[in-house]
C-alpha cells in the first residue's frame, strides 16, 4: 500500500512538473531555440548552432508528452524511461553549468520562471528521486485502460502540445513573459524604482614599487585615503588611472539595453517613445534572414501611415551594407536603425514582425503572418 502511494504521489509530481517545463517552452518555441544557441555556443558546437529550432522543437514535445502520460497513467513504463533519461541528461549538465557559469540560466521554465544555475541543479536533484522511485517500481503500476486507449490518449497530449508550438511559432508566443509585452510602458520598464541599488563603479590606480619592481592596482578611494601611496618619500610611483569599472551590480530594470541608433551612432530612443500618436516599428534581427512573404503587405502599410502622419520605422541588428543592400532592393520608403541583435528577439519573436507603440506604451505587436491591412488598423484603432 505504502509503495502503490509512493508512486502515486512520484507519479503525479513528475508529471506536472514536466508539463509545466513543457508547456511554458511551447508557447514560446524560438525562446527555446535561442537558449540552445547559447549551449551550444557554450560547450563550442557551433555547428548545431542552425539546428537550434529542431532541437528545441524535440524537447518541448517530448518533456510534454512524458509529463502528460504520467500524470494520467498511460505508457508508464515508456514515460518513466522517458523521465529518467531526461534527469540523466540534465542532471550532470545542470551541475557543470552551475560550476563554470557558461550560460546565465538554464532556460527549464522558459522565460516565466528565472532560475539561477545553483537553484536549478537542486531543483533536478529533488527531481530525479521521485523519478528512480518510479523507474524502481514501475512494475507494480497497473494501466487504467487498454493499450490502444492509452495510445490514443497520448496522443490527445501530442496534438495539444503540437498545436501550442504550431501557433506560437506561426503568429506570436501564447502567453508573453518578457517585459517587451503589450501594455507595458517601455520608459518606465527602464526606470530603477526608489530605494533600489544602482550600480557601483570604481576607478583604479597603477603604481609601480620601486623597492620590488613590482605593479598594484588599487582603488582610488584607497590611493587618496593613504599616503603611504603618495606621500613624501614613498616608495611607490604613480603609473596611470583606469576608466571607472563596474565593482557591484544594482538593480537591473527589466528593459536595459534597448537603442535606436542612427547610423551615425546617435540613440533617438527618448524621442521615439515621447511621440503622442501610433508608432509602428518594424523588426528583424537580421534583414538578409527575414522572411519577405508579406513584404508587400508591409509596405503597403508603411505607405498610408505616412499618409496619415504616422511615423513607421525599421530596427534591425543587420551592417550597414546589409541594410543598403535591403533598400535596395525592396526600395523601402521607411528609415532603418540599429539595435542589438539579443534585444530585438526579446523584443518579438518573428522576423519580420511589427510593434505598435504610443506616448512609449507597447499597444500590439503582430507576427509578419498577422500584419493588418490599413483598413482592419483604422477600424482598431482609429475610430473608437
């Protein structure tokens, strides 16, 4: 009795959590792939770095479906291999990126929970035992239906996590967890809140000790409070002054590294998020990469907002030469700015894909798959 409660509870346990981690990352399947680019860049396979989509399309599907059987009771010895392979593989790598830091977090609940490496590896350490208990004993569980109802139950699981990353990757993620959400007031996501710590910076001085021919760095806080640094006599010569260095980390506001820089490098953020009226700002990481199906339906957009006063504008992480290139050869009507490559996929997860804003506030945002037409927008937006 005490074992058949012991994997009920393993059981149900497991599978929540596994349809959580796969839930969260489904709805936000490129959140996912970015993630994996930065393992993969981590552990130096660049290579894999192009299947990054694949992989994590892969692993959304399959901690999904091993979560769903488990905690309704079908294919269990299936699952319970499924889950136990699943803790052998990110136990051990969940403990060396704990140890060497290579990759700020681990991504297991997507962007909706933030765990820090350590947190992460206890987090799988509590998860495996639960797990060897059900791989221990999984032939005392006993299925709740035939074989046939248990696989066409499994693949009720299929079809909802399919769906989930079908629609998140065709139009834009279910649920949105980053700060660049729709209604969301850009400038004051970049406000530090009263009473937060703000970063601390400090400027160091080389002295060279002429009795030891040696150098020091020291704080120059350090330097003028000691004379035995400067004072008459001293043994130590000044050598140069560095630039101020962060020294501790404040507070960091969700929104920190957004620009709109011209080519000539001037950032005319501030300007762009003071603008009263509707702003449409459209996004690509990169211009060589995006996805020009809807091109014409883009232009025809940016053409009667300039009609009507709007301002419609281009973000892209994309050289110089490239963004030429792509005037070019699209004869964009619109000014296209620079901005970090990382921010603007946080930003939205499409490429192309189009930000509304007014008075700095995140009023829609749509995949290149949902673009409106100038009508659908005046009827949204305009005439109530």
């Amino acid at each position: 009795m005490i074992i058949r409660i012991l994997i009920f509870i393993s059981r149900i346990f497991i599978g929540i959590v596994f349809m959580f981690s796969g839930f969260i990352k489904a709805v936000d399947p490129w959140g996912s792939a970015y993630k994996f680019k930065e393992y993969f860049e981590a552990l130096g396979m660049e290579a894999f770095i192009p299947y990054a989509l694949t992989f994590s399309i892969i692993l959304i599907g399959v901690e999904f479906i091993v979560g769903f059987c488990l905690f309704f009771g079908l294919k269990f010895r299936l699952a319970t291999w499924g889950a136990l392979l699943f803790m052998l593989l990110f136990l051990p790598l969940t403990l060396w990126l704990a140890i060497s830091n290579k990759v700020s977090d681990c991504g297991c609940f997507g962007d909706a929970i933030k765990l820090t490496n350590w947190q992460t590896f206890y987090k799988n350490v509590i998860i495996i035992v639960p797990t060897i208990i059900l791989f221990i004993f999984q032939k005392r569980a006993k299925p709740y239906c035939s074989c046939i109802k248990q696989w066409l139950l499994s693949g009720i699981g299929v079809g909802i996590v399919a769906f989930v990353i079908w629609y998140s990757y065709s139009h834009l993620p279910l649920i949105d967890f980053l700060p660049y959400k729709v209604g969301n007031n850009i400038s004051e996501m970049m406000k530090i809140p009263d009473g937060m710590p703000k970063n601390e910076y400090e400027q160091f001085i080389t002295l060279k000790d002429t009795t030891k021919n040696k150098t020091i760095e020291i704080p120059v806080s350090t330097y003028s409070g000691d004379s035995i640094y400067w004072g008459t006599g001293t043994k130590y010569k000044y050598i140069s002054i560095s630039d101020a260095k962060l020294v501790k980390e404040g507070y960091k506001t969700p929104i920190h590294d957004l620009t709109i820089n011209t080519a000539s490098g001037e950032n005319i953020l501030d300007s762009v998020l003071a603008i009263d009226n509707y702003t449409f700002i459209i996004i690509s990481t990169k211009l060589e990469k995006s996805d020009v199906s809807k091109t014409k339906e883009i232009y025809e957009l940016a053409r009667w907002a300039s009609s009507k006063n709007l301002l419609f504008i281009g973000l892209t992480s994309s050289l110089k030469e490239d963004i030429n290139k792509y005037i070019t050869n699209t004869q964009a009507s619109f000014m296209i700015y620079n901005c970090d490559e990382i921010t603007l996929e946080t930003i939205i997860r499409a490429n192309p894909g189009i930000v509304l804003l007014k008075k700095g506030t995140i009023i829609a945002k749509w995949h290149y798959n949902d673009i409106p037409t100038p009508k659908e927008f005046e009827k949204e937006y305009l005439t109530k």
